[in-house]
C-alpha cells in the first residue's frame, strides 16, 4: 500500500513517452473517482488519454514512489501563459499530498520557463483544491456535454515568484 509512504519516499520526474499509457489509467481512474456515469467518461476520451507524442513534446511530470506513478500533471503554453492540462492523482493517493506536490512543481516548472501565468479550466469537483493552493476563479469555459461548464482558475506565477512584481514596483521596460 503506496498511500503510507512518507513525502520523502516520493520524488517527482519527468515523465516519458513509455509512460503515456499508465498516465492515461490514472486519469480514468481520477475521473471516475468524481462518480461521473460511463457515458461521460466515453465522451471525454480524448481529453483524459495522454499521447506518447505529447509527453515527449510538452512538460509532463509524474509522482513516482518506486516504480509506481502516483499521479501527475502536464503543461501546454501559449506565450507566457502556460495551462494546466492535466493534474490527475492516482484515486488511492488522494489526501495524501501527492496532487499539492504536482502543483507545486507545476508553478516552479512554468514559472522557471518564463510563465506569467498558470491557466487551469478545473473539473467542478477540483476548484476547493486549486483555491486552496492559490488560485484564483477568473471565469468559467463552456465543456462537454452542452451546457456544461467548467471554472477557470488562474495562479500568478511572476507576482508569486518575482519580489519586485509582488511588491508593486513596476519594472523598466528595459529589465
């Protein structure tokens, strides 16, 4: 049982095309975790498989105890807004610490790669956690099936890790 292993048993690496199937399990399992009927697990396939191709192309890390993956997350950008396309953690390991930690790393890692923003359109049953690590509700996107919706969270990552942004001082356009 992976759930009492200690924080420090963990690490968080990059995660690789030969992991694209097991993320895609853990995804599944993290969705219907939430109690979501069949029918609209089918519907949301193609969001919820993780392609070997993306892995290799966008950052995409895992949670790992030994050999096991825990959880992970992945990370698309569009100039210095970088989105949150997955943070799935392994149903078992929910609680545990494991889903603070992969975002965690997920604003260090877009924040190291020039990101101002972290964007995260959240499953409903997710938004009382991603507040609670900072973020803040900015809206809300149409989904699938019609009429459904999904809220759009936003953590700023320069005010968070930036002393001079946070402090209010704007910066010279020549910094």
């Amino acid at each position: 049982m992976l759930r009492g292993m200690t924080e420090s048993r963990r690490a968080i690496r990059r995660a690789c095309a030969e992991d694209a199937s097991e993320l895609t399990r853990v995804a599944f399992a993290a969705k219907r975790h939430w109690g979501y009927d069949e029918s609209l697990i089918e519907l949301w396939r193609r969001d919820l498989t993780v392609a070997p191709d993306a892995v290799e192309r966008d950052p995409v890390y895992c949670a790992t105890a030994g050999e096991a993956i825990l959880g992970f997350y992945g990370l698309t950008r569009e100039g210095d807004v970088f989105e949150l396309d997955h943070l799935w953690v392994d149903p078992p390991q929910m609680g545990a610490g494991v889903g603070a930690a992969l975002l965690r790393h997920a604003v260090a890692t877009a924040s190291s790669l020039g990101g101002s923003v972290l964007r995260i359109a959240s499953d409903p049953n997710a938004e009382a956690f991603y507040r609670r690590m900072g973020a803040r509700r900015v809206g809300e996107v149409a989904s699938t099936p019609p009429g459904r919706t999904l809220p759009v969270l936003e953590i700023e990552l320069a005010a968070a890790s930036d002393p001079v942004r946070r402090s209010g001082v704007r910066r010279s356009r020549s910094e």
